[in-house]
C-alpha cells in the first residue's frame, strides 16, 4: 500500500480504429498536467491510457489491410503507444483491451454481476446490416444502413441483457450523496434528467461479432463495447486483484463530451451490480471547433499533434490547449492563435523574462545569483503579490480551471517585465550603492522566475527544466514540493547554468505554412523514396540502410540524371527538423535552396564554400515543409548510414556537369 495519499487518473481508452489527432492529445494533455500537479504535491499518483481494440470496425479494417485483427491492433496500439512517448505523455499504465489481464478482468466482472442477479438472459431485436454484419444503432425498420447505404433487415438475436433498469434510484442517490462526481455542473444536469426519465435495460454481448472478448461457457457470446472498455480501468491497476494495488476506485476519469454517459451511469451501475468501489469523479471536456465545427476525418480539419511539436516544441502546444480553452467548454482551433499565443505568452513572454535575467546577472555579477543586501518598498511590495498567487494557482489547477492558472501566473510574469521597466538595472552604474540596487532587482526578478517556473512545470514540463537549470537551481523542478512553495527559497551564490534556447520567435506565416505542409506529409505518405535518393535529403527514412537490389541500367538511363558541381552559399538548421540542413547551393547557372540530411554530422558553418556534386533535375519536393530543388550527393556509411558528402580533390568549375 503507498504510504502517500493515492490519486488514480485515466484517458479514456481510444479505439484503434484510427490514429490520434489532437483531440486525443487533448485530453491525454490535460491527464498528464494532472498528473504532474498532483505529483508535487505529494500524491503517488497513476495515471492509464490504452487502446480499445475490440469489435466490428476494428474488423473491417483488419480485413482492409489483408492482416489478422490481432496484427492490426498490435500495430495500432504500437502507433499510439509511440505517438504518446514521442510528445512525453507516457502514461504509467497503457491498457489494451486484448492484454490477457483485461479479459481475465472483463470475464470476473460479468460473474460478480451475474451472481448477484443483475444479468439475463434475452433476444435483442434491431436493424442490422449484412454487408457490415452489425446492428445500426438506432436505426428503424426500413432505414439503410449509414455505412455502406444498403437496407437494413430486422433481426433478432440472443444476447446477454444488463439490468441497468433497476439502478435509476441508485444511481440518483450516489449523484446526490456525491455532488462533484459529475464535471462540468451543465453535465451533470443533462445527466440527472436522464436518468430521472427512466432507464432501459443494456445488452452486453453479441453473438454477430466475432472479434471480442467471450463469454466463458457461452460462446459464441462475445462482450458489446461498454461493458468491455470501460472495465479497462479497473483492469490496468490490478483487476481481481486491485485491493492489493491499491488505486481503485479512480479518482477521476477524463473523457469527452460525447461518452460522459457511459462513463455516469452505465460504468458506475456495472461496478455497483459487482458491489465494487465506484470511481470519485469524471470530467467532461468540450470539442474543438474549427470554424465552428467539430473537428472530423471525413470532413478533412483534422489537426496532429506531431506536426505542432516538430515545429514549436510539445510545451507550446501544451501550454496553448490549456491557455485557450476554457476547460469542459467547447474550444476553438486556429494554427494562427496557436502562433501568436507562442510568441507573444512563450517567445516574449517567459522565454524573454528568462533569458533577460540571465544576461543581465551575467553581465553585473558574473552569471552569479546575487545575494541583495536591502531590499526597496518596491521589491517588496511584488515579492508579497507574488507569494499571494502561488495559493491562487494551486488552487485553480485544483478546479481544473487550467486557463485561469496560467493567466495567473502570466500575470506575474507581465508584472516582472514591468517591473524591469521601471527599475531599468541596466542604467546603473558600476558603483557600490547602484550594484547593490542591481543586486537586489535581479535576486528579485530570478526569484519571480523561479516561483514561475515551479508553478507552470506541469503545463511546461520541458522548458521549465531548462529554465531551472539555468537559475542553477538544486535539485529537480519537478521534485518541488508545490505546498511548500515560498517567496524567498531562491538559492544565491549559484552559478547559473547554461543558457538554452527556450522559445524562439517564429514568424507567423512561415511557421503554418510548415506545420501544415508536416501534416500533409503524414496523413498522405508519399511511397518511400529509392535508396540513394534516401541518402542525402531524406531525414528519416530507413531505406538508405536497406538498399534495393541492384539492377543493371543502361546508358541512356544514367544520362537521364543531371549532375553538377555545386557549391554551398549559405547553410542554416531548420527549426523543428533536428537531422534536416537547409542549403542554398550555386549550379553554376543558378542558385537553388537544397535540403539534405546531414545536420547530425556537419556544422552549417563548416559547410560554406565547399563544392558538392548536386542533382540538379530532380523534381523539387517539401521535406518538414521546407522546399528542396536538388539533392547533394552523400555516401551512406556504418550501421547507421552516416552521411558523407561526395566532393572533389581537384578544384573543379562550379556548375560542372558530372557524366
Ligand atoms: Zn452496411
């Protein structure tokens, strides 16, 4: 059992049907900054994510692929488990509904329902459509089915039946005894009158699906959506076995708006027909609208997360998701809010508080914190509006009133800029009595800085590591004990660490056009490029490793490929694409701007004025939305395929051609 008080959170588990958009991202953000909230102050804290993996859809697409169902989803839960460490938001439990534990868990649950009476036995009658061999839910007789538009026929079939019928009264009384259990109040309304208006019994199992869970002794029985995936919370921190765990009941279960039903009153008459503990809380959060619609793939709106944290790092999207929308309404989605919000809250913001400070104690006391010896009424009078938001904050990310933390805390930041303005440390002279005042301006400002950064790390988790280390800071920022945060902990003395580039500023159309060029890429792959075309402009593919069998070509085929003597202009990395160099390259008769693969192995520095042999008739492309017209040829050595660009021992005439 853990000693500390235990607080057990989870996404809901998404289903693999499809890969994770920023809706997902969303909510599996918000877990994440909970998770770090409540890490500091104190809770052992679990926090599950995991994929939903069952039923006819998953089926379908399987079939589409030419795969077993049990491939498809292995792959699937491989995507988003990579997705989810790749943007840092690995939680500490990821569930497949396939894992062994999660049917185990299902199969208990049914019996403890089963034995205490509150499952039967019956037919379900219901449109189905044999194409798709599933029911339509909803659908009336004489309606078609909206998958494939082909009529549905009416068909009985045997399932298991769930009494939710006799958890009206039940359920009304633990929402009455327990007023916080449902999140946002609006929702808990709609829910209420819901169940006030009367409750019919729920069928659980099919016997027209095949990729499902069984019902031990009655096949072909397979359990229906909710009975399995919602299960899968209590099966990930220890299923028949959760006492010794010790997480369950959850203390809170994030979902959207749209399933906060299943998650009120069906999940939680599920666990009292089992007399299991029942979960403290769920909250609901809203849709994002672009254009004031919700975001879908058939419609095409559909924004990645990947993309936006290639370009502006994964704190920035973080910090904007919970900045701009009033969290459990509905939200709007625009790349230019997000843009703006990055440079005018991150790049000007924080980012320039930070590094101001650090230049300036730099400069006047040898990048050491310096100690104040006296402190003005000024200094004073912020120090004491400081200390006060640190309680207000912690308690709005209580609330989940995220944008309202962070305005908070940006508020602190504008008064420290504000502050500088006034003081103007850097008008000072060199004096005793003038560094002393510099002295106490900037211990002031840094411990501004420092309570800043303690109190956005959950949104921040990245930049205010970096922030802190470079205050010089003990320890960890994450390891803060946020209850025991104070005005006037900041350690003087230190030497500040090295200073890191935390946000820069990005300029506004440059950075959509790329995001949105990233997207592009990746929701339409383009067919995987020929092994010494991988070499030099390709910034991940593997097929340089794997070259393609040689085949002989002929003469004429060689001579289809131009190349020239180039020789490099200029060389600059590209924000976002960490292994990507952009080049401009002079052909001779022109100059292009290349992209190639090399930024891991040469300085853009050490680049300029070499001659390269370029291809010069390659048609141009966008490599991280960057355009590349050309490629520079490059030897792909050692295990890894490290770059090595082809050149001359002669000097040789720019722009001439290689045969
Ligand atoms: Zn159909």
């Amino acid at each position: 059992m853990p000693t500390k008080e235990k607080f057990y959170l989870t996404t809901p588990i998404y289903y693999t049907n499809g890969l994770p958009h920023i809706g997902h991202t969303y909510t599996t953000v918000v877990a994440d900054v909970v998770r770090r909230f409540k890490r500091m102050r104190g809770y052992e804290v679990v926090m599950t994510t995991g994929t939903d993996e069952h039923g006819v859809n998953v089926e379908r697409a399987a079939k589409k692929a030419g795969i077993a169902e049990s491939e498809f989803v292995a792959r699937m839960a491989t995507e988003w488990r990579g997705l989810w460490n790749e943007l840092g938001l690995n939680a500490d439990e990821f569930i497949r509904t396939t894992d062994l534990k999660h049917v185990r868990t299902v199969q208990w649950l049914f019996k403890l329902c089963r034995e205490n009476g509150y499952v039967y036995k019956d037919h379900y009658t219901g449109q189905y459509c044999i194409y798709d061999n599933a029911f339509v839910t909803d659908a009336k007789p004489g309606d078609n089915c909206p998958d494939c538009g082909r009529p549905t026929e009416t068909v009985t079939e045997e399932n298991y039946f769930f009494k939710l019928s006799a958890f009206q009264k039940p359920l009304l009384d633990f929402y009455r005894k327990n007023p916080t259990f449902i999140q946002p109040e609006t929702r808990k309304n709609e829910i209420v009158s819901f169940v006030e208006g009367g409750l019919k019994d729920l069928s659980i199992t099919r016997t027209t699906i095949r990729w499902g869970i069984p019902v031990p002794g009655e096949e072909p029985h397979v359990f229906y959506v909710w009975f399995d995936a919602l299960t899968a919370y209590l099966s990930a921190v220890g299923g028949p076995e959760f006492e010794r765990r010790g997480m369950w009941p959850a203390d809170l279960h994030l979902v959207g708006k749209d399933i906060i039903r299943f998650h009120t009153v069906y999940w939680p008459a599920f666990l009292m027909a089992a007399m299991l503990p029942v979960p403290k809380q769920v909250w609901a959060h809203g849709w994002f609208l672009m254009d004031a619609s919700k975001m879908s793939k058939s419609k095409g709106n559909v924004i990645l997360p990947r993309p936006i944290a290639n370009m502006l790092g994964m704190d920035a999207l973080r910090y904007f998701l919970l900045r701009e929308i009033v969290f459990g309404q509905d939200g709007n989605f625009s790349y230019d809010a997000l843009v703006t919000r990055y440079n005018s809250d991150l790049a000007n913001g924080l980012g320039n508080l930070a590094s101001r400070t650090a230049a300036m104690i730099d400069k006047s006391f040898a990048g050491k914190i310096p100690k104040p010896a006296a402190l003005a009424p000024q200094d004073v009078a912020l120090a004491k509006e400081t200390q006060s938001t640190i309680g207000e904050v912690l308690e709005r990310y209580e609330n989940m009133e995220f944008a309202r933390a962070l305005e908070t805390i940006w508020g602190v930041i504008a008064a420290a800029d504000k502050y500088l303005t006034s003081e103007q440390p850097w008008a000072l002279s060199d004096g005793q009595a003038d560094t002393e005042r510099k002295a106490a301006i900037l211990w002031t400002t840094a411990e501004i800085l420092r309570i800043v950064t303690a109190l956005a790390h959950p949104v921040l988790p990245d930049s205010t590591g970096k922030v802190w280390s470079l205050l010089g800071q003990p320890g960890a920022v994450s390891g803060i004990e946020l209850d025991g945060l104070r005005w006037g902990q900041l350690v003087s003395g230190v030497q500040l660490g090295k200073a890191q580039a935390l946000f820069p500023r990005v300029d506004k159309a440059e950075a959509i056009e790329r995001i949105e060029a990233m997207a592009n890429e990746e929701q339409n792959p383009q067919p995987a490029p020929a092994a010494a075309h991988a070499v030099a402009t390709s910034a991940s593919s593997g097929a340089a490793a794997a070259p393609a069998v040689s085949e002989k070509i002929g003469i004429e085929d060689f001579a289809k490929v131009e190349m020239r003597v180039g020789q490099i202009k200029t060389a600059e990395r590209i924000v976002g694409a960490d292994k990507l160099l952009k080049l401009t390259v002079d052909i001779g008769t022109e100059i292009r701007q290349i992209c190639a693969g090399i930024a891991q192995y040469y300085e853009p520095e050490a680049l300029i004025g070499r001659k390269v042999a370029v291809v010069t008739n390659l048609a141009p492309r966008k490599l991280r939305g960057v355009e590349s017209n050309g490629m520079i040829i490059a030897a792909s050595v050692g295990p890894e395929g490290r770059p090595v660009l082809a050149g001359f021992h002669e000097d040789v005439e720019v722009g001439a051609r290689l045969k």
